[in-house]
C-alpha cells in the first residue's frame, strides 16, 4: 500500500451559525512526497480552510486527513502538536517574526520543540538563513528587514526542521515581482531535498512554477493538474 505525504479523503468542513457557511465539501487529494503543489481560486473558495486542515490547525467536519499514513483523528491534540512540530512547517502571510529577537533566533525558534540545545539551535538557524541568502542579515532584528528579507526569514524558520511537508499561505503576496521570483525558486527547489510544498496563491506565474495546480470553486476542487485531463 503506497503512503502518501498528504490525503484528504472526503473531506468537508461546515461552521456552524451565526457563520453557516460551507467551507469544504468532500474533498480528495493526494499528494506524494516531493510533490510542489499551488492551490488557486477566487477569495472564499475554501483555500485557507483546505491549508488548515491539511495542516491540522483545524478539524474537519467530515472526512479523513492522513499524514504520512496516520489518520489524523485518532491522535489528541498533543500528538496533533507533536506532528506539527516534526513533520510540518508553516509559512503565513503575516510572518509571526518575533521582532525583539535577531534574525538568527528567530529562525532558532523552529526548533524549539525538538529538545535540542540553544547552540545546535542556533548553527542549525545559521545554516539554513545561507541557503535562503540571509547570512548577512543573522544579528539584525525583524523590524530592521525589508518585505522580501522578513519572508526569506519566515520560510527559512518554517524549513529549518527540515520538515516533510511545507505549507505556505500567499509566500509572495505583497512582494515586488523579483523578490517573489526568488522565492517561488526557493520553494520549488526544496523539492529537490524530498520535501512536499504546498502553497496558496492567487498569481499565475507562482502557480505555473509549482509541478501542480489544484483549483477550488465553493469549496470542491474543480481542477487538478495532476490527475488525467486535469479535471477532478
């Protein structure tokens, strides 16, 4: 039986009232490892839901998430958190910088829940800030980053555990377009280390640059690149 990196299988997600709103409506993908997938649609398609829940930030309704082969609602909140900590990493539109720290114990954080000592933490985080071209960068505070160097932070943070999966929501939203063809790049070429991308975009050309485009209209998927004809 093939494990896969990712799978929703009839997945749906319904917010009771006053909000009532269908988010998610049987869902099915899968997603191999290695795998860089876009997710497009118009706002209030359910992308953010999808990313959630495939990140298990958020339950589903109905349906079955595994990760890696384990189903997700058999595990507690705890082991929920142990998952997020070891095989996931996480890239959102507001960054989450902690701006009283350096750009190096920002990145550090990652690792925080990985028991290992502050000096491993700390050249694990000057490691992976020379792969996304921040070396230069480690002493500054957040607040003293441009736009498109606090994104290179975030990613760099999210991937320093080097997680099986990446979850990014809109990664160059905001950026002027050479910044954020950089870090399309960046992103595509962690595939090449075996690790799954999966992200949110609403710009064409970061959505060509991923293997796979999976499109979402209410809720269902109603595009996939990577299954026959590219119709779901």
């Amino acid at each position: 039986m093939t494990t896969y990196a990712l799978e929703l299988d009839g997945v749906g997600k319904v917010y009771p009232p006053p909000t009532a709103v269908t988010a998610l409506a049987g869902i099915d993908l899968v997603v191999e490892a290695g795998e860089t997938v876009a997710i497009t649609g118009q706002s209030g398609a359910g992308k953010s839901t999808l990313l959630s829940i495939l990140g298990t930030l958020e339950r589903p309704t109905s349906g079955t998430v595994r990760i890696a082969g384990t189903d997700t609602s058999a595990l507690s909140d705890p082991q929920l958190s142990e998952v997020r900590a070891t095989r996931l990493g996480f890239v959102f539109q507001q960054f989450f910088l902690l701006e009283h720290l350096s750009v190096l114990d920002n990145v550090a954080t990652g690792l925080l829940y990985r028991g290992m000592p502050g000096k491993v933490r700390r050249e694990r985080a000057a490691e992976v800030l020379w792969e996304v071209g921040l070396a230069s960068r480690t002493r500054h505070r957040a607040g003293q980053l441009s736009g498109g160097e606090r994104q290179r932070v975030a990613i760099a943070r999210a991937i320093v555990g080097r997680p099986a999966v990446l979850l990014a929501d809109e990664p160059t939203g905001n950026l002027d377009s050479t910044t954020g063809a950089g870090i399309t790049e960046l992103l595509s070429g962690l595939a090449h280390d075996g690790t799954t991308v999966v992200l949110i975009t609403h710009n064409d050309a970061v959505a060509a640059a991923m293997r796979r485009q999976v499109s979402l209209v209410d809720g269902r998927i109603v595009a996939d690149t990577g299954l026959l004809g590219g119709v779901a």
